[in-house]
C-alpha cells in the first residue's frame, strides 16, 4: 500500500511517500480502506515536533526524539472495511465507516488497521467519506472538554478560535447543549461561524473579548492566548475556561486556580472514547452537527494539504482523499 511516512521532525516537505506491505487485521481487528483522511492541528505538531511550551523532553520520550516514532501519522480516516479478523462481530466487509485512531495514528495511508472495539463508527449515510474524515478530531476534542466543563442550557459560552477545526464544533456541540454561544474570530469567518449556530461574533482582530463588559460561564480556548490571566475578568462567578490548548506551566497551574469566585480550569489531553465517536455520528445525521472541510487535496498533495494547517488559519479540517468515492455519501 501507499502511506505518506515522516521519520524526522520537520517543515512539509519531510513527508515521504513509501509502497509499504498492507497490514492484515488480527484477531478482533478490521482493516479500513482509506478513502479520505484529514490533516488535523496533532498530525502538524508531531510532524513539526512544535509542542505548547514545556512539554520537550515529555514529548521526546513519549513521541519520539529527531522524529515521530509513529512513522505513519493520521488522526481521522473515513472508509470502507475490507477485511475483518477472528472473532469481530461489530462490523463487515463493505461497512462505511470513520475512524479515530487519534494519538496511535495511522490514517496517512491506503489501509488502516483498527480494533473493532476502537474509536471506529459506521458512516453516517447524510456525510460524504471526506464529510465524515472531517468529524473526529474537533468533535472528539470539544465534546469531551464540553462534558468536563458541564456546559448547561442557557449558560454564556464564548468559543475562542471558533473557525478552527475544535472551534467550529464547539460553538456547534455548546448550542446543541443549549448555550447561548458567542464566537471569537476574524471577520472573514463571521458568517461560517453564524451559519454554525453563533449567536454573537466578535472579531478578535478590533476587538479584545477578554477587556468587554460581557460575563461567561464558559470561555473555550482553542488558540492558546487566552489563559487563565487574560479571562479571569471575564468569566461569571462558577465560570470554567476550557483550555484545550495549554502550555505545561498552565496545566499545572490549573489545580490552584478558585478564588473568591470558584473559578475553574479544565486542561490535558481530551480522551478518545468510541461512545463519543457514535454520539457525535449520530448529531450529525440529525443534522445537528456539521464538520466543516477547509478544502480538499488528493492524497498525493499532502505536503500543500499541510502548509494550509501550519498556517494555523484553516477553517475546520483539510481533507485528503485517496479515490474518487470520496465525495460520495455511499
Ligand atoms: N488538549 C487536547 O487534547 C487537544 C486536542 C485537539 C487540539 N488541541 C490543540 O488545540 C489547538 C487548536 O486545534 P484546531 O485543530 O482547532 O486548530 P486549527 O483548526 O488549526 O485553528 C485554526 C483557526 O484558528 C483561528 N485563529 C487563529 N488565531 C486566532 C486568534 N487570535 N483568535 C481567534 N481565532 C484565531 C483561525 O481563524 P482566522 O483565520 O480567522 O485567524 C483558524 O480558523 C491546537 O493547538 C491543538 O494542538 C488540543
């Protein structure tokens, strides 16, 4: 099979293309034919070895040093199961499905490999494969720090990065929480953002939510400016900053944030449950969420697939997809 390695940190171009032998599924596995996959914010920081402040030589020994230990990086992959090992009696041969390998990785490639009882989920009939390539990675990660903040109907939430690929699900899984959502991006992103479900947008390029007169209960932190310094002001009493994304210094310092107004801060790695993937499977073929896709490169683009995320200016996910089927919802 064809599988885009990268085996040493470093800009776009150190990925590599390599005829690899396709993986057989073993006992309680399935493997995927990749149809599309995406290029998300995890697949840039282990292929550019860029890490939030103080996670060096932590991520050295869990990543890898000189280059990601991985080989084939890959969060998010939608396609068909081709082949089942002993004993799976989740799915079949000719399922459409999405998948999450998330941290393990491995959708960068024409077959992947998966335990039936992993973080894969059938394909829902409303979403093209690069549709559903485009749900794992935001949903998973706002979901899962939507649920540690305790998000409750009618509460304040402000999205901060709202156009991105955690961002874009966020303000759409808080408003099907039923929070009044506000949206902080550029105003080129202003109507993306509304279509979503955005009940105010503000534009952080004139105005600095963080000094306004407004209170929340929620401030989501996908960007990395927004720490617990620059918000306190702004969040109501019992108010939660999610902070997915957070430097070492930041998450520790997570534990001895209260005070008078007991406020707290939610940060760490989100978890990769597969309960999570069929829930948000099936908001979206309610129509209630929709992953947004920035753009679409044939797999063989991969290295303009990641210029366009290291930029950090996409608009949800960049997708890539491997065969012509990808487009299709079935
Ligand atoms: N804790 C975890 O487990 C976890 C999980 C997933 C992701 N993360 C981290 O979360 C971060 C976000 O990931 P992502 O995939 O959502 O990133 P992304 O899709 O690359 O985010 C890009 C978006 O950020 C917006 N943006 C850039 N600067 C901004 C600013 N100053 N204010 C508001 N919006 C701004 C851009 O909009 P404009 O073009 O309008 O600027 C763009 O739409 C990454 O650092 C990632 O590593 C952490």
């Amino acid at each position: 099979m064809k599988a885009v390695f990268v085996t040493r940190y470093g800009p776009p171009e150190v990925v590599e293309f390599r005829e690899v032998r396709t993986p057989a599924p073993g006992a309680g596995e399935v493997r995927i034919r990749v149809l599309a996959a995406a290029v998300t914010a995890a697949d840039w920081r282990l292929r550019s070895g860029i890490l939030p402040r103080g996670f060096g030589v932590l991520s050295g020994i869990a990543l890898g040093f000189g280059g990601p230990r991985k080989g084939i990086l890959g969060t998010d992959a939608a396609g068909v199961i081709d082949a089942v090992g002993a004993g799976v009696t989740r799915f079949r041969i000719g399922d459409a499905v999405l998948a999450f390998p998330g941290i393990a990785m491995g959708g960068h490639a024409e077959f992947l490999v998966m335990s039936a009882a992993g973080c894969v989920a059938p394909k829902p009939a409303n979403l093209s494969f690069e549709g559903a390539a485009a749900l794992p990675f935001g949903g998973m990660t706002a979901l899962d720090f939507l649920r540690r903040g305790q998000v409750q109907v009618g509460e304040r939430v402000l999205v901060n990065g709202a156009s991105g690929n955690v961002g874009s699900a966020a303000v759409q899984l808080s408003k099907d929480l039923g929070a009044h959502v506000t949206a902080v991006c550029s105003a080129a992103n202003a109507a993306l953002v509304r279509s979503l479900g955005a009940d105010e947008v503000i534009d952080y390029t004139t105005c600095d939510f963080a000094a306004g007169k407004e209170r929340y209960d929620v401030v989501l932190d996908s960007v990395g400016n927004a720490p617990y310094g620059r918000v306190k002001r702004v969040l109501a009493s019992r108010g939660r900053l999610l902070a997915v994304f957070a430097d070492l210094p930041a998450m520790l310092g997570a534990a001895f944030v209260g005070g008078k107004k007991s406020h707290r801060v939610i940060a760490g790695p989100a978890s990769e449950r597969v309960e999570d993937l069929i829930r948000l499977t099936a908001l979206a073929a309610q129509g209630k969420f929709r992953p947004v896709i920035d753009r679409r490169l044939p797999f063989e683009r991969i290295v303009e697939a990641y210029r366009v995320v290291d930029s950090g200016r996409k608009k949800g996910s960049v997708i890539l997809w491997l065969d012509p089927r990808a487009t299709l919802a079935e």
